[in-house]
C-alpha cells in the first residue's frame, strides 16, 4: 500500500509531500520527496521481538544509514551539514550562547536525569571541547556517557559510549 499526503512547502512554493510505503505485513517506510529523505521505518512489534532480529551486535538505524548512504549519497539534506565548522568551534559557539561551558554542562545533566541520553552527550561533548581541563566537566562527561553506554542495546553503540567515556574530550 502507497498512502501519499502534503507534509509542506519549501519558500518558493514547491510542495513537499511525504509518501508512507506499507508492506501489508506491519512493516513501513516514509519517504519525503525534499531530496528523498527518509523519516522513519517501522517494523511490526511480533517481528522485532525475535530473538534473532535482536540488536545485538549492530543497530537497525545504522544499518539504514549505510544502506542510505550507499545508495542515496552521504549528504542528509541539511544545508547546515554540507560544509560544517569544526566541532570545537561549534561548541564555542553554543556554549557562548548558553552562558558558558559550565552551563552547557548542567543542562546536559538535566538532560541525562530526564532520560534524554542522546540530547545529553551532544552537550556533554560540546561543554568537554570548551573546557577540557575543566575536571568537573570532564567526569560529568565520563558519567553521561557511562550511562549511555549501559542504556544501549547494541556491542557497537556500547563500545562506542564506552570507549568516549574513557578518552578525553575534543578530538576533530
């Protein structure tokens, strides 16, 4: 089944429309037609259950992302994305906005309390990048992404929250 409905317009008037593919079996995709993103999968629970459809070693949005990547080009249709800055100077940026890198650090804690793990860690890194030295910040860092890591289901996401735990922030 093909269901197909207006989901916007770009500003010189062009219609975005967003086209959901139903396989008949619980299993669908949502495609934009702005550069074809691709907005969501799902996958009926009775399929995800399976013992050996488990996430164990990789995770299904990763291996979307590949999937996309090989065929429809890395780019993600952000214009921002294209050509970003550095991460550091990013985060300078941000954190300059936040009111400090301090800050920046208190409301990835919050963030992390909430249950918020994703949003947490991209503060948390961006915080570590302006004060490295900052020990506070460097073990709130370590703390967030300790319970990221334990939070995943996946040895690649575990190994990976593991692993920037332990570094040091900031590497480009």
């Amino acid at each position: 089944m093909i269901a197909k409905r207006d989901f916007g317009s770009l500003p010189d008037g062009s219609a975005i429309e967003l086209f959901r593919l139903a396989s008949g079996h619980g299993m669908s995709v949502e495609i934009l037609t702005y550069g074809g993103i691709v907005r969501a999968i799902e996958v009926p629970p009775h399929l995800a259950e399976r013992p050996y459809l488990q996430p164990i070693y990789d995770e299904p949005e990763f291996i979307v992302r590949n999937v996309w990547r090989l065929y429809g080009g890395w780019w993600d249709g952000d214009p921002a994305a294209l050509k970003p800055p550095p991460a550091t100077a990013l985060a300078r940026e941000v954190a300059e906005l936040a009111g400090g890198a301090a800050a920046l650090m208190r409301r990835a804690e919050e963030r992390a309390a909430a249950g918020d793990l994703a949003m947490a860690c991209q503060l948390a890194e961006w915080a570590a990048r302006v004060a490295p030295a900052d020990a506070g910040i460097v073990e709130a860092r370590r703390t967030i992404y300790r319970a990221r890591a334990e939070a995943e289901t996946s040895l690649m996401a575990r190994g990976i929250f593991r692993d920037a735990a332990e570094r040091k922030p900031g590497g480009e």
